[in-house]
C-alpha cells in the first residue's frame, strides 16, 4: 500500500472501547473510519450518527464493503474468534481487541487462516506501544539495573458498572485473567523479551464462577522471577516493582503510568543513585498501536514486530495452561 493512501477501517461492536478506537483513529494521520457493525441495528446507528461514520452495519454487510482494508475487533472475549475469522476469511486485516482470543486453539486457527491469505493480523495490546512502555523497555535492555531477576505486580481494583457483565459473566468469558491478568502477563514477556517456562498459580473463583483473585509465578528462560496479583474485586496498589542485580524500578500507576523511580546501588544494600523519569502518554493511548498498524500495513508486513503472533499465541498458551488447572472451562468451549 502507498504511504500517501488512507487506511480506512471498521469496527466490529459499538460498545466503550469501540468508542475510544472511534476516537483514536480521527486524530491519528493516514486512517478513515467508514464503517460501524453490530448485531443490534439500532445500535450500530447510533454510533454511526454520534462518531460521524457513514455506514452502519450488520456483520457481514461490513465484511463485505470492498472499500475497508482493516476490521477492529471490539466485541465481548467470546466473540473475538469468530468475528475475526470472518473478517480475515472476506479478505481484511484485522486488530483484535484483547484477549486475542479465549483460547490458545482459536489463536492457532486465526493465524493459520492470516498467514494463508497473506492478511496482517494483530492483538490490540494498546499499553504495549506507549511512550512511557518503550522508555522503560530500553531501560531494561540498557542494564540501567543490572540483570533482571524479578517482577513483583500488582493490578486490581473494583470493576465499573458498564464493564461489570462482560467481566463476570462465564457466557461471556469473563474473569479476571483474560480481561485484566493478560496486562501484566504481557507486560513481563515483552520486558525480557521471552515467556515463562515454569508457571504456577491459583484463583479465587467469584459466585458467578470466573476467576475473582488470581495470583501467577512465573520463571523465565533468563532466571527473571515473576509474581502477579489480580483481581476486579479488589482496590489494589497497581504497581509494578522490578528488580535487578544493579537496582529495581518503581513504576506505580502500572501500565499506563508516566513516572517511574529507578534506584540504584553497586551490589549492596545501599542505595547510591535515585533517578525520576517522566515520559508523556497522549491521552488517548489507542494512537500508537493504530500508528503501528498503520506501518506495517503501509510496509506490507503480515505481523508487529512489537507483538509477534507466535508470542500472542504463547501467552494465551500460558492462560489455558492457569484455567486448566483451576479446573476452569467456558460454558461454550
């Protein structure tokens, strides 16, 4: 594709975070919103009147239209794989909202069909392409603190009410992992640039029967250690502490943060060095990784170098691997 041609687009769903992709992709160069899809008509017209896009539509009317080149999944989890494979079986690339999928199986089955019709394909990994998240990944690589050995996360809080269903409802898949869990997995994995080979964990399952209060341990092919907290039920400290041999990094607000607090010591208890770092994020942090998209379908390339398929489908490996040990299985799967 020319660099000077548009990317025009199409959202599948029309709920929240449907409505920040809307947002995003007007401010950001070289993208055209043309079209809108829900199962509700009603729906689908209404945020077609309230976002400016010209057509609203049913699924396959919007898999159809010959002038979209990409289809931006923003469905419910259970949805994903189904929406995404008609979008890339009518020709389009396509940007999964996260969870990529509910599981490792369906992960599989979308890249076998996108690499077969030579389509990009991607997880909206949003935080993975923030300023501030390519800051601290230099960071990391630079040795600023040494050999990193661990990662102590903690990500929680009380979920709002318009994210309260598609959170707890089984039907839905729900629960906290594949909606929030899968932030710090990601995060780690793409810090160290390797994922776990050593994964223990446990849940506390809620009435409705998802996973509540999930706790991970992870250890890693470079000996880096990992433990994450998560839960929608919780108000937690959101924060993420790594340490090294040299120094550890505070990095509160996780994920989406733009201070963080680098000390550093010479292999010794005593601090030598305390260093605040601040990079701005643009409020909208769905600009970076449409950019992202943007150049790779401009370049012709298949997959993000920043978020490899073969690593989406190794963390959604590592999620099946938690849920089949607590036991936990969607009614539809």
């Amino acid at each position: 594709m020319d660099n000077t041609q548009k990317v025009k687009w199409g959202i599948i769903g029309a709920g929240n975070i449907a409505k920040k992709m809307a947002d995003a992709l007007e401010i950001t160069p070289n993208c055209q919103l043309c079209a809108v899809a829900s199962k509700t008509p009603s729906k689908a017209r209404m945020f077609a009147d309230e976002n400016r896009i010209k057509n609203a539509y049913n699924y396959q009317e919007i898999v159809n239209n010959r002038e979209i080149d990409i289809i931006y999944v923003a469905t419910t989890h259970n949805f994903h794989f189904d929406n995404a494979k008609l979008a890339l079986e009518h020709g389009k690339h396509v940007l999964i909202e996260k969870p990529f999928t509910v599981n490792a199986k369906e992960a599989r089955e979308l890249v076998r069909i996108a690499r077969e019709m030579n389509l990009f394909l991607m997880e909206a990994m949003w935080v993975r392409f923030l300023p501030s998240m390519t800051m601290l990944k230099n960071k990391i690589q630079n040795y600023e603190i040494g050999e990193v050995k661990l990662f102590n996360i903690s990500f929680g809080s009380f979920v709002t009410t318009e994210y309260e269903k598609r959170l707890k409802d089984p039907a839905l898949a729900g629960g906290v992992t594949l909606d929030m869990g899968i932030y710090p997995i990601s995060f780690v994995c793409y810090l160290l640039g390797e994922l776990p080979i050593d994964i223990k964990s446990m849940t506390r399952f809620s009435d409705l029967g998802v996973d509540e209060i999930s706790n991970y341990m992870f250890r890693f092919p470079s000996g880096c250690l990992t433990n994450i907290c998560t839960s929608y039920n919780l108000k937690m400290r959101n924060e993420a502490i790594i340490y090294g041999s040299k120094g550890f990094i505070e990095f509160p607000q996780f994920m989406v943060g733009e201070r963080l607090t680098i000390f550093k010591h010479e292999g010794t208890n005593n601090i030598q060095d305390t260093i605040e770092v601040h990079e701005n994020n643009h409020s909208n942090g769905f600009i970076y990784q449409v950019e992202e998209v943007v150049h790779c379908i401009q370049e012709g390339k298949l997959e993000s170098e920043i978020i490899s398929l073969n690593e989406t489908i190794g963390i959604m490996e590592v999620m099946d691997k938690m849920r089949n040990e607590w036991g936990f299985i969607y009614p539809f799967e």
